[in-house]
C-alpha cells in the first residue's frame, strides 16, 4: 500500500510541475504577442511558473529516489 501511495503522489506532483512548466511557456510567450501594458504581469507569472514548477519537479524526482534506495 505505501508503495502505491508513492507512485501516486509522484504522478500527481510531477503532472502538477510539467502543467506549471507549460503554462509559464505560454505565458512568456503571449508576452511577445500582446502591448506592453498587459505583458509586465504576464511575464512576471510566467517566470513564477516556470521557477515554480521547476523546483517541484526536481523536488519531486529527488525525494522519489531517496524513498526508492532507501528501502
């Protein structure tokens, strides 16, 4: 059962962390495309998401290969 648990959690973080890297791409690249005026806050976003989602992916595959060798 704690194994499954694992598995589990290690999808569901590292589905949450790629759809944040996704989402940052996208939001940086509707920078290019819009005024200025809209974009400042785009970006900033974007750069949250990437940094954000980086770090939980890393994270994520990190703690999953402790867990797994510790055993």
């Amino acid at each position: 059962m704690n194994r499954i648990l694992l598995w589990f959690l290690f999808g569901v973080f590292t589905s949450l962390a790629l759809l944040m890297v996704v989402f940052g791409i996208l939001f940086i690249k509707d920078v290019y495309g819009h005024s200025a005026e809209a974009s400042f806050g785009s970006l900033i976003f974007g750069i949250l998401l990437l940094l954000v989602g980086g770090g939980v992916l890393s994270s994520t595959i990190a703690e999953t290969i402790r867990k797994l060798f510790q055993r």
